[in-house]
C-alpha cells in the first residue's frame, strides 16, 4: 500500500497544483484567460480577492490585462520594476508573449511563465494538448521545464520559481493541456515551509536590486548598432551555461527536503536497456506502464524523460542514457513541417552526435524520431510498444508518427489496440452523462473522495462535447493502490454507467467495457422490463461480455426529492454501492460530506435536497436478470441520415459517432477547408418539449422565428397547396397581406434540432382569449409530437422560400420569409447571440463573406462535427472563416481590400474589353446599381451572361476577367466577435480598421464578458457584475465602444438588442449593410453567465433597455448629408430602476448576497451610469456633424483645379 | 403636556402606543435611529421569511450550476463566491445590531413554512437579543381538500411549537379570513399567545391590462383599510384576555385614536412612515396627545377600550353589517339639502 498513510494527499488537478505554488512565489501576476490555463488565473484571482497570502505575507497584486501580449508586457514592467512576477497561458497566448519573451530573457530576469500547453491554430483551432506552442517559443532564451504528471506540475513550478532566481534566467514551466492540466489525481502537496525554504530570500532580494529605481539609476532597453549587438548577446552566455546545475540543485534540494526526486533528464526502464523512447510531458506515464509490463517479459527497454529541455545539457543527457543503448526513439509532441526532424529529435541527434564525438558516450545508436499526440489525441501504452517494436526492426521507419493511421504518407506505426497494462486492481470506471445532469462534478467528488479519504490512489479525466447544448461527457475514473499515471483514456471498463438512457441509441458506450463488468444504466424502465428497451446492439454485448446489469431511475429519485435534471448525487451513491471500494455507510457519510463541503454555503435547502437523493438512492437500484437471447427490435441510429452528401457519410458521421480517432489521413481536408451547412444532418434531438404552434390564434409576427437561437422554428409564406399534397398534420393559416392576398403562411418547428429553450414562447405575443396561458407557441412534450412534426418538417423544407426580390428584407417579417443560411448550432439553449447571426444570415447569407475571431462564436459556429453555416437552393451562402482572437478586424479588412481590388481590376478589365463583350453589357455591369435585392440580382445575371461571353475569347485579358467577374457582384463583409474581442484584445485593430473607411461591417456580439472561457471580465463588464477576475464585483463602468467609434464621424453605428426592439435590430443591420463605410453593430447577447433563465433572454433584454442600461441608438453618417442630424435614440427615456434590472440576474444579484455593502455602493453607481450616460446620449440627438470622409468618397464629385492655376508654394511667413 | 401616553404590550412598558410594524423600513439603523428619535416606542422588524431563504439557496445553487462541467473551454460559468449568506445569518446580524442601537424594545418578525423552521429561527431571532417574538403566520388555502378546521390547527399546533421553544414574549399576526375570528383569537391565545396583531397585509395579485400578466403586488394601504382592525379589536377587547395590537390602515394619529378607543394596546403603521418619513411618529403622538388633552383623558390606559364592543353604548354596531345605516345616511334628503358642497367628517 502507499504511503498515503504517512504523507499528506491532496486530490487536485495540474492547473491548481502548479497555481498554488505561483500564486504563494509572486507578488505581481497579470493574466488572460485562455484555454486550458485559465483556472491558474482564475484561482489566482480568487486566492488573492480571498486575501491569501504570498510566501512573504503579503497578497499577489492580480490584473486582468487586455491580452496575453499585455499581460507579458505588464510583467516586464513588473520585473524591471523589482516583483517577483508571474503569468499563466498557452497556446496563442504564449506566442502574444514572445517578443517579451526575447527582451525579459535579454535582461536576465527572473520569472516563470506557468503554460498548459496546447495546440497552435494551423488549419484549425484546437483547445487540446500537444507542444506546439511551448516548442515555438524555444528560441525566446528562456529555460524550459516540463512536467509530465499532476504531481511534477506543483514540484517542478517550485523548482522554477527556486532556480530563476539563482540562473537568472526566466523559466517557461509547462504542462500538457488537458491532459495534466485538467486531470485529477492525488498528489503530496508541497507544506508551506518546503516553499518557504526553497525560495531563497537573498536571491529575492538581489532581484529587486537590480530593478530600476530612480534612487540608483541604471537605462535599460537601449538601442545597439553592429558594433556591439552581437558581443552583448554573447555576454549572457555563462548564465545559461550554468542553468542546468542550479536546476538539478535545486531539484536536489526539493528532494532533501520533500523526498522526491527529479532529475534533468530521468531514465526509468532497464538498466542495460537497447531500445529507449525519449520523451517529455504525460505521455510518459504510458510508456513507462509499457516498460513495466515488457521488462517482466524480459525485453530491454527503457525511456528518458526530459524535464529540462532548455537549456538542453548534452552532457547530462548523454550521461541519463544507459550506456548498452542501441537504437533510440525520440518521440515529439509536436509538427514543424519542413524541418528535418521534429525539435526534440533534433535536439538528441546533435547531443549525441556531439557527446559521442567529445567520447563521453561509447558509440551512436540508431535514432529516430515520431511524431504523436497532437491535439490531445491518445497515446497509450499500445502505442508507446509500437514504437518499441519498431525499434527492434532492423530498418525501423524514421519520422513516424504514431496514435493515427497515415494512409497517404505512409509514416503511421502499426499498433496492436489489444495490447493493454490495466492492472486488475484498479478500479476503471467510465461514466456517460450530459452536461445538465451533473456527471461531471459528481465523479470529481468521487474522485476526491476517494483520494483524500481513504489510503487508495485515484485518477479523474474528464472528455466534454463540442456542443454547449445538451452535450455529452464522458469521465474517466481509476482508483487503485498505487500512484497512478495512466495518462490515457480507460481502454477496458469494469465499470461503466450510462447516465442517460437515449444515449444508447446514438452511442456504444460498452464498447468500452470490459468482459465481466458492472453496467449501471439510468434507466425509466424497472430491471424487469428494461432489456427489450434497450438496442439490440447493447444487448448483444451485455450477453457477450457476460456484464451484469443494473438499473435505477435516477430521475424518478431526484425528482421527488426536488433536484430536477440534476441525477449525479443519486447516480454516485449507486456507483459507490456497486464499486466497492468503501462500505456503504462509510460511503453514504463520505458523500454528504462532499455535498456539505460543495454546497453548504447554498444554504440548508440545497443540502437536504441532495441528502435525500443519497438516502434514496439505492431504494431504487435493482440487479437485472440477463436474459440469455437478445430481444425486441430496437436498433441504434446511423449518425446521420443515409441521403447526407457523401462526405458527411464518409468522415462526419464517424466524428459524430465518436469514431474519429479511427479516420485516415486521406479522409481529412489538406487545407481545412470543410462543407458548409452540415449541422443539419446531425439529428442530435435533445429536447424534451418543442413549441407547437396553434394557427387559430397567430399574429403572423414572426417574433418567433426571428428570436430562435437554433433556426429551429421557422415560417414560410407560400402559395396554397392542395391538400392531398401536405402530410395531414401539417398547418397552415391564411397570410394577412393586403397585397398579396390568397397566401399561406406556417410556423413549423425542427423537432430534432430544437433545444428546448423555449424563447419562441416567451416572445409570443398571441395569448388565446379564452386561457391566457396558451399562446400561438406552446412548449409540448416532444415525445407526444415527434413522428408527426417530423414529417410536417420534412414537407416544410420542401416548400421554396420566396424570390427575394419580392420580400422586403428589411423588416421582421420580410427577413423571416427567407431561409435562414445559420442554423441548428451547438450554442447553449437560448443564446443570445445566435438569433442575430441567424438573422444575418437571411438577410444577406447570399453574398457575406465572414471573418469571425476566435470566441463562441467561432465554436459554434465552426467547431466540427457539423457547423451551422449553410448554403442556400442556388448554391449560395455565407463563406466563414476564423483567423485569431485579436486580429479578427483586421482579418476582415484584408478580405474587404481582396474583393475590392478585384472588383476594381474586374472593371478595368471590362472596360478594355468593352468591344469584345459588348458595350453596352459592359457598361451596365459597370454601373450596375446594387443597392436593392433587384440590383443584385440582375447584375448576377449580367455576370453570366459576361461569362458566357468572354468563354470563347483567349486573350490574357478575357482569361484574367472570367477568373475575376464574380467579383463584379456586391459583397458584404462582415466582422464578427464578442466583446473579449471587439473591447479587449481586438480593440487595437478594430479602430485601425474604422479609421481606414472601409466598407465592412462589425458585428460586436456584446455579452458583457468572456463568454467561451467561462465568464471572465472584460471591458464590457458593468459596473457591480460578478464575473470570474472580477469576483468581488466590476468596479468600474463599461466601455462605451460605440461612441468611441462613433467619434470618427463617418462610421455607422447602431446599439441594438433584438428582445427589446426586433425592428431596430434589423433596422441597424441592413443600414450598416448599405452604408458604404465602415459599420458597428453592437448587440446586447445575454448568456447564460448572466444567471438568467435563458428562456426568458429575450425579456431580459427589455428590461436592459427599459432601465437606461442599455440604451437604443443609430449614428448613421448619412443624415448628415440628408441635412439631418446623425445620432438618433432610439430607446426610450429609462422608466425602470437598473436595479430592478439587475435584481434579475445572477451576475449582480449574487454580489447582494455575498458583498451587501459593497454591492449597494456599486448599484447606487451603476444606476448613476445608466443616468450619466442617458443625459449624454441625449445631449448628443441634438449634435449635427459634417465629416468629409475620404478622399474616395469625393472622386468626381468638386472640380478639379484649372490646370493653368497656380498652386501656392508653401513659404515660410 | 397632561396625558400620559404609556401602554403595555405583551407585558413590556412601553412609553407610547406608536410602534413601527414589520417593514422595510427596519433594514436600515439609521433609519431605526429616526424612528427612535421620532418617538417610536418599539419596533418591529421586517420579517424573516423561511420560505424565501429556502428559495435563495436553490436559486443560488442553480444559477451557479446552469451550463457547468458540459464544455472544456467553460467548466463553470460564474464565479464562486466566498460566501452566499444563505440563511438567517444577516438577519441575525442585523437584529443584534439593532439592539445594540437603539434603546427601544425590538421586536422579531417570523415568517416561517416548515415546522421545523419555524422553531429553529425563533430561536435564532430570541439569541440574537429580541425583546419580543412576532410571528406572521399567512398561508393561503387553496386546497379544496383542506377544512378550515385543519387549517386551524395548522395555526393552533404552530404557535404551541414555537411557544414551547421561546421564552420571549410572543405575538401573532394573522389575517382576518377566519370563520370565526373570535374563536380562533382565543384558541391562539390558548396556544400560547401573549398578543394578537391584526391583521397581516401581503402581496395581492393584480392582472396587468397589457400583458395580461398576473402581478403579486404589495400597495400602501389606506386609512380606509383600519375599518377591519377596528372591528376585531372592538369585537376582543375584554372578550379575549391578551395584548392587541392594531396594523393595516394606520397612517393619521385619528386613525391611532380610534384604535386605541376600540381597545389596542398599541397602534402599528408602515405605510404612513413610507410616505411622510420616520418623523410622522411625532405628528401621530402629538395627535393623540392634544386629543386626549382636549377630550381631557388623563391617560393612554383610560381611553383604552373605551369605545370597544364591551363598552360601547350601541355593540351591535360592531357587529351589524353597518350597510343599513350607511344607505339611510347616505341617502339623507337632509344631508343632501344642508351641506351640499361639505365634504363630510
């Protein structure tokens, strides 16, 4: 057994136990969320509003900056000023960093930057783990500390907060993202005292000597020319030369003192081993389980775990190695494509090369290297054999990749999945839940349960959808007696649970089931009736397996006792009566001392709640007698239906199958270019109610679709069909159009795409006279409707939408007449941001192109399997590209200078071929007015027609204008973004861009904060909201973005919010459409950070409006020349108090609760904001302004200058 | 001046017979303080509902669990926070502040729903320094299955509880929807109750015109409202051995007058004290006082009851529906002729 008995455990993951040390070694830490490192800042946020203490006693000063590349910067300034500092990011953060990087280790300073590392965006943005970022910033001349478990990354954040200080170089301390960062597992925390003792006060103190201080005053950041750069950059050299020995004895020295040891580089395995992986970070937990498991066998194998990878000492490398050493795989978590090999194996190779040369290392092994990993994906022990047996060939492959099958390059290692070093004592349990129910949190209190009670190891990683709505969880638990560093998903179960009984027709989750495990199901059916419920395919493997069955109605138990969705509490009771690994009592007063210490500040209610769902539980869980034979006929469900296009059939439903892992190379774009329009194949039907529209009593409005967050209701307008035709479900009412009288409209809902939300309701305007509560829309159990709204939807679809010449697309009901090109996104069930790019979609789908940064919207709107741009009937629809967070204006601009130059070019082409095609053409495709749907549609045609012309010419100047004639056709851009993007860390770009006068349009989808990252602060939060980095309440004011735009005077601006004003908001999107400048949009979103009921988004947004906090305006450059005055209000005066408002939402009302006084003071400011900011919107309704714009913008409008008059020549007077 | 103004209330000496009743008014100290100043003789704190505590917590606990642990970029999408002060906590807080402060009695207000609740935070209210105990009992039965006898003893068991597990003095306040008022006033007293205070006001729905939403709403309420108080105090007083206090309606130091002559022990205003300030408490007191000086009542204790059902010269009138009376003065040819342009008294 462990020493768990002796020692102290805590159970925590990697992100907390390496901020915990950062937090206690800084005095200054500035930060920016970014995935997966932003729990370090946030904890660190929280540590320091809580008042907790630094080593010296006193509280971390800890700033939110603007972005990553403020954060470094702040730092810098925080160094050169004497703190000890520290920051915490990955990725895309990092590389913001690195010019700081390069002048903060050009100065020798010491600090570490604490990174979860994660993949750099290249054809994609991903979120998860690999090395890409930390490997691109090695040239920064920064040291670099890798830490491959949950326990390295709290010991060795010491030992690079201890050896800065003495190297004087900064130190990059990283982790694998996910993977060590989020996973659980229990760890010795390192005592106060240890931290204490390691940090040596006098090299704290010779730091802040060296800062600059006006008392002794030293310059620092010349400028240098060729006479001297170069020497100085050499004169650092001994301070990287001695690195590596202040790091191995400091690590020595943590090892005195907390007996655990770490070495430069450590080589576990056999002793005389041939075959050695080199490799750093968690993937070195399953290679070493590998070892265990081939040594018994009697193999030689071994690995060499890199902690210190810069400065890279060859010598103590080379010495790490056993000396019976043949042949070498340096396996690399990352891609440099082009490069001879990837960093690491570079690395080894010249250390060898040189060691081996030098004499210090008998004779060169054969080396190669492999690439695996990326992005998170597996790496598990049968893997890391793979790469032991390819070792043992005698011409093994070199630059292989391993954990995918490379079917076009050939470079993939095969690997035998049956391989696995599971040991028989561990309990491995895997658990299938949805987000809503709790899966989640209750197995991290299992696991923590677990690891701080009882002498048992245990291990929790958990894998999330990329859906926000009712999306998929799986956790992968282990508890054994030893440490456990199984850095890989569980392959073989012995305990499964499926939390949600529709899982198993859309998943196998006993596929990963061991033979002989216990399957505990949530199931509605009693254990006597249940086997003919579930698929045949379950059955088959629960028979084949010989799995025994439980089931308990988990949603029956916590319904009673109140709890709602929420089923973990009863589901975790049932999975610690049937794992065994405590007795039941034992287990049961365990469990509620979790929920006392998770919910106890909620209040009694809560607990009691939660204590009776654990009393109750296991009331209901029944053993199922297997039957010996499958029975029933039910079946799982394809992913997607059989008449998808191929590719979905080929590669998108094995991703929504959660099969991806086993894709070809081949299957996958080379450029990351996808299909559009593909989320309405995945048929993921997580509703339980869906609106049912009764006809009797609409109002033909449209509210309701226009506010769907999901496209999932819709109307059309249609000529009469003959009855036979439509499904006899089907409605219809008679469309009220004086002018176009005799039409049909509907209202159909998308039964398998809806979320549920139910914000269609909430809007309805159209009560029934009779019951006030029935409304036009109602919410009904699905269930009672599906088959027959199934096929009402699939006769809707086929109904053509209207010809848009015909419709005025510029008002709620014209634009809900047409399809929308956005729909079925993963976005949380009613978001508030989607209705506005749904409605963007119908308004102009057909010719936007779409730069969108980074945030929610770009993983909603394009995070695969299936993404919810789509394409019209003629072929048609938005193009949707993301570039990064911050440089998403500037993006957009480029696609803006791209279409114009071409247009531009196009033109003077036509011109030149004027002859040739026809002048007359030319001339009206010169001309063409495009200001209406007409406009466009006959310059379309126009377009063909050119074409169509220039087809038989071959001169170069016809080849060139048939490559560029689409560009003839107006088109749209538009920049879209949240508020982290268009206030924060874009807000530099986004102004370059208004002040080029241009013609996009920014979209700001104004959430008030952080949304995608979990509710940080931004610049937009206001005043007295509670947000994450801002937990004792925003102090100050928002940012007033439109005006700060609007002060350039020829930019459109529009403040819109779709629940307060429908009109308005389309209003301010067609007009900042047409307006050939630049345009801002800014959209009040709610969101679920604003702890609302989502279905009431829209009232909410009312309400905003209502109370002066959010005011409706348009500056509209084009009264101006209408003699008119520019700025117009279009809200009313306030006539609510903000905070009846805010009393609504969570985000300020928790602050009541938590910080009464401070929260009256802040809402007595925050009132005084909303009055502040209304008198001067008012004052400004009157203000006329006359900006002459761009040079442009007067071509051919003034005289020119007689060319006989003299131009003054400037002279001095 | 002459009259002295002082009273008991359930067994406490109080200097006048004017006592704040349970608002939002007591949520501020220096608002208490002005009161204090005003002449306020004791006050009653704004209630501690148990069923709006209850809700906070759940409310906290979804909003904090809305959308958690289902995405990797958000595990949790609002910050949690040091402490949510779920539970009686701050009340307590606030009520041992407010006896540190002010000088007068402070008397606890109770709203509880569970009956273990209910004991549990009149224990906490008495802890924390309370003079006194009020509990606001309310509860609509909408439940067609529930006799208004089983009602009652709802009532009746609900007081003995809280009774035996305080040692305070103990009021309560209910509403006048009783079949027999009487009989229920002294069952409650039986139960424990050393004094009445009638009658509770609370929320009422109202349908918005517009959006046909129901609305619960809490208005001021009128001098018109005190008809009620008065009848019952009228009707007790002398029939019913306990303190009776007077609330809903009481805004004018008439208002208080009248209430005084029916037979209360003290007068309660809030509404009054939202319209015209913490120091209408002095206008009311100097009403009363010039009032008895003028009708030369030596005391508070002497008009006490004086015009109560038990003393009035004409009891009935407590009890008639004053309908007939109204419609035959009302319709007064002489009234009409002699004042037509008077307002009436």
């Amino acid at each position: 057994m462990s020493q768990g008995a002796a020692k102290r455990h805590v159970t925590v993951d990697g992100n907390e136990a390496a901020a915990r040390i950062a937090h206690a070694a800084s005095e200054v830490i500035a930060i920016y969320p970014i995935t997966p490192s932003s729990p370090m800042g946030e904890l660190a946020d929280a540590w320091s509003t809580a008042g907790m203490p630094n080593v010296w006693g006193a509280v971390p000063e800890v700033v939110e900056m603007q972005s990553e590349g403020g954060a470094a910067g702040a730092l810098h300034g925080g160094l050169q000023a004497g703190a000890m500092c520290t920051t915490f990011t990955a990725s895309q953060g990092l590389l913001l960093m690195i010019p700081n990087m390069f002048k903060i280790a050009g100065e020798l300073t010491s600090t570490v930057f604490h990174v979860a590392s994660r993949a750099v965006a290249t054809h994609a943005l991903s979120i998860f783990g690999d090395h890409s970022d930390v490997m691109a910033a090695r040239s920064t001349g920064w040291a670099m500390l890798a830490s491959s478990s949950v326990q390295a990354a709290q010991d060795l954040a010491v030992v690079a907060h201890a050896s800065t200080l003495g190297a004087r170089v900064p130190f990059l301390h990283f982790f694998d993202g996910f993977r060590t960062s989020h996973e659980i597992n229990v760890i010795e925390p390192v005592e106060d005292d240890v931290l204490r003792t390691m940090i040596d006060d006098h090299l704290v103190r010779a730091h802040r000597e060296r800062a600059l201080s006006p008392d002794h005053p030293v310059l620092r950041g010349s400028a240098q020319n060729p006479d001297v750069f170069f020497q100085a950059r050499e004169a650092a050299n001994p301070f990287y030369a001695i690195t590596p020995a202040v790091v191995q004895w400091t690590m020595d020295r943590f090892a005195e003192l907390t007996g655990r040891s770490y070495h430069l580089f450590d080589y576990s395995g056999h002793p005389e081993a041939e075959r050695v992986i080199v490799q750093m970070g968690s993937g070195v937990g399953a290679v070493q389980e590998t070892i265990e498991r081939l040594t018994v066998a009697g193999e030689k194998v071994g690995v060499l775990e890199v902690r210190l990878f810069r400065p890279f000492s060859t010598q103590a490398f080379a010495a790490a190695l056993p000396r019976t050493l043949k042949a070498l795989a340096v396996l690399d978590r990352t891609k440099e494509p082009g490069a001879p090999g990837e960093p690491l194996y570079q690395d080894v190779v010249t250390a060898l090369t040189e060691e081996v040369a030098a004499g210090r290392f008998p004779a060169m092994p054969r080396v190669i290297g492999g690439r695996y990993g990326l992005s998170s994906k597996e790496f598990d022990p049968s893997m890391a054999k793979s790469v032991f047996d390819e070792l043992a060939k005698p011409a093994p492959k070199n630059h292989f990749t391993v954990g995918i099958y490379d079917d076009v390059s050939h470079t993939s290692l095969e690997v035998d999945r049956s391989f696995s070093t599971e040991p028989d004592d561990v309990v491995r349990a895997v658990f299938y839940g949805l987000g809503a129910d709790g899966t989640v949190s209750a197995n991290k209190s299992s696991v923590k349960i677990i690891g701080d009670a009882t002498d048992l190891f245990a291990q929790g990683y958990f894998v999330y959808d990329s859906k926000k709505a009712g999306a998929l969880t799986v956790s992968h638990l282990r508890f054994g007696p030893r440490p456990i560093r199984s850095t890989y998903l569980v392959r073989r179960a012995n305990f499964v649970a499926c939390h949600q009984f529709h899982f198993l027709e859309r998943m196998d989750v006993l596929e990963v089931a061991g033979r002989g495990a216990r399957f505990l199901l949530n199931s509605p059916y009693g254990p006597d009736e249940v086997w003919e419920h579930l698929p045949v395919e379950t059955q088959r493997q629960v028979i084949d397996k010989e799995l025994r069955l439980f089931v308990v109605d988990a949603q029956k138990v916590a319904n009673e006792v109140g709890l709602g969705a929420r089923i973990n509490t009863v589901l975790q009771t049932c999975f610690f009566a049937l794992a065994g690994i405590l007795d039941q009592e034992e287990a049961i007063a365990r469990i509620k001392q979790a929920i006392e210490k998770s919910y106890g500040k909620r209040g009694k209610a809560v607990l009691e709640m939660n204590y009776a769902a654990v009393d109750k539980a296991l009331e209901g869980l029944h053993e199922v007698i297997v039957p010996k034979t499958v029975a029933g006929g039910l079946h799982m469900l394809p992913p997607v239906s059989p008449e998808a296009p191929d590719f979905l059939q080929r590669v998108t439903a094995k991703m929504i199958a959660g099969q991806g892992d086993l894709l070809p190379v081949s299957a996958l774009p080379v450029d990351g270019s996808f299909p559009t329009g593909t989320a309405k194949w995945e048929k993921r039907s997580i509703a339980h109610e869906i609106p049912i529209w009764d006809p009797d009593i609409c109002i033909d409005c449209a509210k309701c679709s226009l506010v769907c967050p999901h496209a999932a209701i819709l109307m059309k307008v249609f000529e009469p069909i003959a009855a036979d035709q439509a499904p006899g479900s089907f409605q219809h009412k008679e469309w009220r159009d004086r002018e176009n009288p005799g039409l049909w409209m509907t209202i159909q809902v998308a039964p398998d795409d809806c979320t549920g939300c139910g914000v269609c309701v909430d809007v309805c305007p159209a009560k029934s006279k009779e019951e006030v509560r029935h409304k036009s829309i109602n919410m009904e159990p699905k269930a009672e409707h599906l088959e027959a709204e199934r096929a009402n939807f699939a006769f809707f679809e086929g109904i053509a939408p209207p010809d848009k010449r015909d419709v005025k697309v510029a008002s709620i009901k014209g634009s809900q007449m047409l399809e929308p090109l956005f729909e079925f996104s993963g976005a949380c069930a009613g978001c508030g941001e989607t209705p506005y790019l749904k409605l963007l979609s119908q308004m102009f789908g057909d010719r936007i192109l779409i730069a969108n940064a980074t945030g929610c919207s770009s993983i909603y709107g394009g995070n695969l399997p299936t993404t919810p741009w789509g394409v019209g009937r003629d072929g048609r629809g938005p193009a949707w590209s993301n570039s990064l967070f911050e440089d998403n204006a500037e993006f957009g601009l480029g696609m803006r200078l791209a279409i114009d130059h071409q247009a531009t070019h196009a033109r003077e082409l036509l011109a030149e071929l004027a002859s040739e095609v026809g002048p007359d053409l030319a001339d009206e495709l010169r001309s063409a007015d495009q200001s209406t749907e007409a406009g466009i549609h006959d310059q379309r045609k126009r377009v063909a027609d050119l074409k169509r012309r220039l087809e038989p010419l071959e001169s170069y100047e016809a080849r060139e204008l048939l490559s560029l004639a689409d560009a003839l056709v107006r088109k749209s851009v538009w920049i879209v973004g949240g508020d982290g993007w268009a206030y924060d860390i874009g807000f530099g770009g986004l102004d370059h861009v208004l002040a080029t006068g241009r013609d996009v349009n920014i979209l700001v989808l104004d959430t008030q904060v952080y949304s995608n990252t979990g509710g940080q602060a931004s610049k937009a939060t206001p005043r007295g909201a509670v947000a994450k980095f801002a937990t004792g309440g925003k102090r100050i004011g928002r940012k007033d973005l439109g005006m700060i735009a609007a002060a350039y005077g020829n930019v459109y601006v529009g403040q819109v919010a779709m629940g307060a004003d429908n009109a308005q908001s389309v209003k301010a999107l067609a007009e900042a459409e047409s307006w050939h400048g630049p345009s801002v949009v800014i959209a009040y979103s709610t969101c679920i950070e604003h702890g609302i009921d989502m279905s009431t988004s829209m009232t909410h947004q009312g309400e905003a409006v209502k109370s002066g906090f959010w005011p409706l305006y348009r500056y509209d450059p084009r009264h101006e020349r209408d003699g008119d005055l520019p700025f117009q209000l279009d809200s009313r005066p306030p006539s609510m108090p903000v905070r009846d408002f805010q009393a609504k939402e969570a985000r300020f009302a928790m602050l009541a609760r938590s910080r009464p006084r401070e929260h009256a003071e802040l809402q007595r400011l925050a009132q005084a904001d909303a009055e502040e900011r209304w008198h001067f919107y008012e004052q400004l309704a009157g203000v006329e302004r006359h900006p002459p714009g761009r040079l442009e913008d007067h071509e051919g409008r003034a005289e020119p200058p007689a060319e006989e008059e003299e131009v003054e020549p400037w002279a001095p007077t | 001046m002459g009259a002295d103004l002082r009273t008991r209330y359930l067994g406490m000496e109080l200097p006048n017979p004017v006592v704040p009743s349970a608002s939002t008014l007591s949520s501020r100290i220096d608002t208490l303080k002005r009161l204090q100043d005003a002449g306020a003789s004791a006050v009653v704190m704004q209630s501690l509902f148990e069923e709006q505590i209850e809700r906070e917590g759940l409310e906290i606990h979804l909003v904090l669990e809305r959308g958690t642990e289902s995405f990797a970029e958000a595990l949790t999408y609002l910050p949690e926070l040091e402490d949510y002060n779920i539970g009686p906590e701050a009340y307590l807080r606030h009520l041992e502040l407010t006896k540190r402060e002010l000088e007068i009695p402070v008397i606890g207000s109770l709203n509880g729903s569970s009956p273990g609740g209910w004991v549990r935070h009149a224990r906490l209210i008495e802890d924390a320094g309370a003079d006194a105990l009020e509990l606001n009992v309310y509860f609509v039965a909408a439940d067609p299955d529930l006799t208004s006898a089983e009602v009652e003893q709802l009532y009746i068991d609900l007081v003995e509880a809280v009774r035996s597990s305080v040692e305070i003095p103990l009021a309560v306040k209910v509403g006048p929807f009783f079949s027999s008022m009487a009989n229920m006033a002294r069952r409650l007293v039986e139960a424990g109750a050393d004094g009445l205070v009638l009658f509770n006001r609370f929320l009422q729905p109202d349908i918005d015109l517009e959006t046909l939403d129901v609305d619960p709403t809490l208005h001021l309420s009128t001098s018109e409202e005190l008809r009620l108080p008065l009848r019952w105090i009228a009707i007790l007083r002398g029939r019913v051995d306990t303190s009776l206090a007077a609330t809903t309606g009481v805004h004018t130091w008439e208002d208080a007058v009248k209430l005084l002559l029916a037979g209360a022990d003290v007068t309660m205003m809030a509404s009054a004290l939202f319209k015209h300030g913490p120091e209408h408490v002095t206008t009311v007191l100097d009403g009363i006082r010039t009032w008895l000086d003028e009708h030369e009542y030596e005391s508070v204790e002497q008009a006490k009851g004086s015009v109560s059902q038990a003393a009035c010269p004409d009891p009935v009138a407590f009890e008639r529906s004053n309908y007939m009376r109204a419609v035959v003065n009302y319709t007064s040819p002489y009234d009409w002729r002699a004042a037509p342009s008077e307002p009436r008294a």
